[in-house]
C-alpha cells in the first residue's frame, strides 16, 4: 500500500496557524422535542479531539452516540453549546453551509458500505471527486491513489457484488480518504462484516492513524473500541469515561 497525501491536518484554504484540535465540542446539549415532550440526547458534553488521535466512542442502544455521531459528523447541530471543527464553529450553521464543512472536511464510513451496484471500485471512489466538480484524469489518479492505499490496487474494475463484505468496505474507506478530509468519521463500520474482516478493516483503520490520520470511530462493542488509543465512553446522553489505552486495548 501505498502513503496517501494529505493526512487532514489542515483546514482547505486557511493561512492562519493550524489548531491543534480537530474536534472541540462546549456543554453541547441536544434536545428533541414533540409537542410538550422535550427528551435530550446529549447533556452539557465536552469533548476534545486532538489532530491525529485514533478515538473510539462507545455505548449501548439509546446512550445518546449516534446523535453524537451526526453531531460530529455536521449531519445535524446541537440545541445549544460550541462545535469548532479543524478550528471553525459549525455549531449553527445553515444545512448548505453544513453541507460543504461534511464534503470538505469529513469522511464518512457507515456499517451499509453504500456502494453503487451498477459500478466499479473505480467509478464509487471517484463519486465524492465527481460532486465536487474535479476534471476526469484528476479525480482517477486520485481514486486509484486512495484503492492502492486501501490494498485494492488489482480490485478497481471490480463490481461491488464481485467483492467481499471486507473489501467493499475498504472500497467505502477509499471513497472516505479521496477527499483528504481533515477527520474520518467511521460509524459501526465492522457491523456486517465477519471476524477476519473485521480484523482486516480495524487493521487499515490503525494504519491509516499511525500515518497521522485523524479517526473517530464509533461503536458497542468493547473489543472494537479497544483497538483505538482512546475510548469515550457515552451513556444516558452523558460522557461517563474517557480512557487512553495501551496498544493491547487495555486500559492505561
């Protein structure tokens, strides 16, 4: 595999100094109302995320980490508090305005790998490059680029059905890193897949941070998490643990 450039640790287009924070969340509280009911999913969090950690974010079902997720992930703004993303407040921008911090900033890898049926390895890396108006032979060199990286060099003309669970995922992750994007965002991503390639997709995800990616991955289950250097753990909308660990996952 080859070294991708870029490792996102620096906003696109800022002259000013790096920050050295690429997550900084601010009593951030998140409530959903219906009608008279107001039931909040986050309470007064704080979270820094500094660039080029590898954190996982743990928690049962309804302990309030998928809201933080598509906080996170500018796929939605809190009730109140400060969100500063690579050293930008998004924490009440507009959708279009939110929209181009997630195309800009973030990659996304979900448990479903979201892969277009009808196309090649190549032509789903590429999509990102397509949406964002990049010429033809740039957004190829890219994208082959970004399957090299993931290993998949001699899988690009591969249709997803001709892949297995763990590639399609590593496919996923590809299309995630050809943006360069300041954070990868990984939302149970060995969800639906088998125990070898779940090793195999947590092994990328660990190289991609030994070689400065910055990695939020978000997950139940304990022995995913583990593989992170920290764990945040999230329970009643609250954070109730934040742990470093040592590289055989426990805690240190």
């Amino acid at each position: 595999m080859t070294t991708m450039p870029g490792t996102g640790t620096r906003p696109e287009g800022a002259s000013a100094p790096i920050p050295e924070e690429a997550i900084r969340l601010n009593r951030i509280t998140k409530t959903y109302r219906s009608g008279s009911l107001a039931v909040d999913a986050l309470v007064d969090v704080d979270v820094s995320i500094r660039f080029g950690e590898f954190v996982a974010i743990i928690g049962p079902s309804g302990s309030g980490k998928s809201t933080l997720m598509h906080l996170l992930g500018c796929l939605d703004v809190p009730t109140s508090g400060e969100y500063h993303l690579a050293g930008v407040d998004v924490a009440h921008l507009d959708e279009d305005h939110l929209a181009t911090v997630r195309n800009r900033r973030i990659g996304f890898v979900f448990q479903q790998f979201n892969l277009l049926a009808d196309l090649d390895a190549l032509a789903n890396v590429e999509l990102p490059l397509v949406y964002s108006g990049i010429d033809r032979p740039t957004r190829r060199q890219r994208a082959r680029a970004a399957l090299d990286h993931v290993g998949l060099a001699d899988r690009m003309s591969h249709r997803p059905a001709e892949l297995s669970g763990g590639q399609q995922q590593r496919v996923a992750i590809a299309r995630a890193l050809v943006t360069e994007p300041a954070i990868l965002l990984a939302d149970e991503p060995t969800g639906n897949l088998d125990s070898t390639s779940t090793t195999e997709v947590l092994d990328l995800l660990a190289a991609l941070h030994r070689n400065g990616r910055t990695v939020v991955l978000i997950t139940h289950e304990a022995d995913v998490a583990a593989r992170a250097e920290r764990t945040i753990s999230v329970r009643d909308g609250r954070i109730v643990a934040d742990t470093a660990t040592t590289p055989g996952g426990r805690a240190a």
